[in-house]
C-alpha cells in the first residue's frame, strides 16, 4: 500500500510539474472555444444545475455546443487555434517523452510533422460532436 501512495504522490508532483507547459498550448484554444458558446445556453445550464438537478446529458451536450447563432466567428478561430496548437503540443510531448527535454527549442520543426493528422482529427471530432448534438436535440 505504501509504494501505491508513493508512485500516486510522485505521479501528481510530476503532473503538477509539467502542468504550465501543457497549459499554454491548451489556453488560446479554450479561451475562444468559451467565447463561441451562447452565455443563455450557458444560463439555462447553470439554472438547470443548481436549481433543479434536472439535467440530462443530451441536454449538456447539446448546449455545450460551437456552432450557434452569434459565436460561430469564434468557432473557427477555436478550430484555427487547435490546428495550430495541436500539432506544437503533440511534438512538445513527444520530445519529451523521446530524451526527457521540457524545452520550447526545436518545436516548429515537429509542426509539419503532426500537422494534417491532428488536423484531420479534429475536423473529424468537430463534425461528429455537432452532428451527435444535433441527432440529441
């Protein structure tokens, strides 16, 4: 039991560690995937949250939704930004992963090589999740 908490104590620490490198390639994705979604989906959302608790998750997943009437712009600079980050983040993780190194130096040089599969994924997923909402509403 005890190397089980030591093994869960290191994975945190090293979670935590590595944690702002993650973070910067996921903030401008999210910040603009926050601004596409519609701030009234987001209050019936909340209301249906805390008031009643009457909330289903086809009723979640089709709120939490990119395409909609005035944050479509937003939508695509959300997917603009993932295409872009995507691939950055996939090559930082692999150079760490490969000799260890937590650097920003080499890393435009993965891009071409992680860009058209993460961008085809994404695309893909994008697609599925707004055709997946739609068949739900």
């Amino acid at each position: 039991m005890d190397t089980v908490v030591k093994f869960i104590g290191s994975t945190f620490q090293y979670v935590f560690k590595n944690f702002l490198f993650i973070f910067i390639f996921a903030l401008i994705p999210s910040y603009f995937f926050a601004m596409s979604l519609d701030t009234e989906n987001i209050h019936v959302l909340a209301d249906a949250v805390f008031k009643d608790g009457t909330l289903q998750f086809p009723q979640i997943f089709h709120f939490i939704s990119f395409v909609n009437g005035h944050g479509w712009p937003y939508s695509l600079v959300c997917l603009a930004a993932m295409a872009v980050c995507l691939p950055m983040l996939l090559g930082f993780i692999e150079k760490h992963m490969r000799i260890g190194s937590r650097s920003f130096k080499g890393l435009a040089g993965r891009f071409n090589t992680n860009f058209l599969s993460t961008l085809i994924m994404t695309v893909v997923f994008f697609a599925l999740y707004e055709l997946w909402a739609l068949i739900t509403s």
